[in-house]
C-alpha cells in the first residue's frame, strides 16, 4: 500500500498530508494533528464518540477513510471558539451543565451546532432525533436537549 497525499482545511487551517488509503480520518485528526476533542471508543460506527463536521455536515470520523476526505473541511470542539469566545452551543452546554465525564461532549456540542444551523426552531422530538448518532454512557440527555434548544433560542433572538 502506498500512501496518499490530501488536503484537508481543519478548523479554519490548510493541512496536507501522506496518508495510508485505510487510514480513518479519526486517526488522522487525533494521533496526527492532535486535535484531543476528537475521541474514538468503538472505532466501528456504533457510538458516534468520534463526530466532527465534514463540510458542515456531522460524519463519525472513524467510518470515513482519510483519502475520502480530501478536499473537504472539517470543524472540530476546537474550531467552535471564535476570537476566545465560545460558541452559542458551548456556553449553552455550560449554562444547562450538558456533560457530566465529558468523554462524548464533544460529539454532541458538534451535533447541536448542527442542529441550530440547520433547524431553527427545533422540537424536542427532533434534537433526540439527531442526538441517537451519539451514546453517552453517563446517560445525559435531557440536559443536553436543554442545552441546544437554548442555543437555539439565543440564535433567534440574534445573541452571539
Ligand atoms: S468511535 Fe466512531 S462511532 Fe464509535
Ligand atoms: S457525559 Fe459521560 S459519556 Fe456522556
């Protein structure tokens, strides 16, 4: 096997890179680039713990095969901090306390920027539509519904 060259703009930064054509994009972002946020547990497409957003879209980065990524932009955690200030679904998520451990916050603040991107008025049969992508072991949800309905509440009202 030979590797690849690709291009990827990861939050906001041009990076290429020789990858190996089986070589996920998870691998590539975490133990390459060291982006942490990026969490793996299954590395089979079962848990979601490994979101990120590929050309706005949320993908599990363990089922896309780096090659396949090429070209595209991905935004991680970190891409969401704008010039020090947290977006609306992070401070959101520390206003209604939507993490406990922490290991799948990541996957789910990703998934509610999504969200409030995408459905602006968002019910809350919807938000656990899109948040069954992603298990979170400490099992808690209801906070994390809270959180995105009021990030999407402040993207309304217009607050930044
Ligand atoms: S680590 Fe990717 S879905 Fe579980
Ligand atoms: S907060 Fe612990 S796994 Fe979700």
């Amino acid at each position: 096997m030979k590797p690849v060259r690709i291009t990827l703009t990861v939050n906001g930064i041009k990076r290429e890179l020789d990858v190996m054509p089986n070589e996920s994009l998870l691998h590539v972002l975490r133990d390459r680039l060291h982006i942490i946020s990026v969490k793996g547990n299954c590395f089979r497409g079962e848990c979601g713990i490994c979101t990120v957003l590929m050309n706005g879209r949320p993908v599990k980065s363990c089922q896309v095969l780096a090659p396949e990524a090429d070209g595209s932009e991905i935004v991680t955690l970190e891409g969401l901090v704008k010039n020090g200030e947290p977006s609306l679904v992070q401070k959101a998520f520390l206003e209604e306390f939507g993490y406990q451990c922490g290991f799948c916050t990541s996957a789910f603040v990703l998934l509610g920027e999504w969200i409030i991107n995408n459905i602006p008025n968002p019910t809350e049969e919807q938000i656990k539509e899109v948040l069954n992508a992603v298990v979170c072991r400490c099992t808690g949800y209801q906070q994390i519904i809270k959180a995105i309905m009021k990030a999407a509440q402040w993207k309304r009202e217009g607050k930044s």
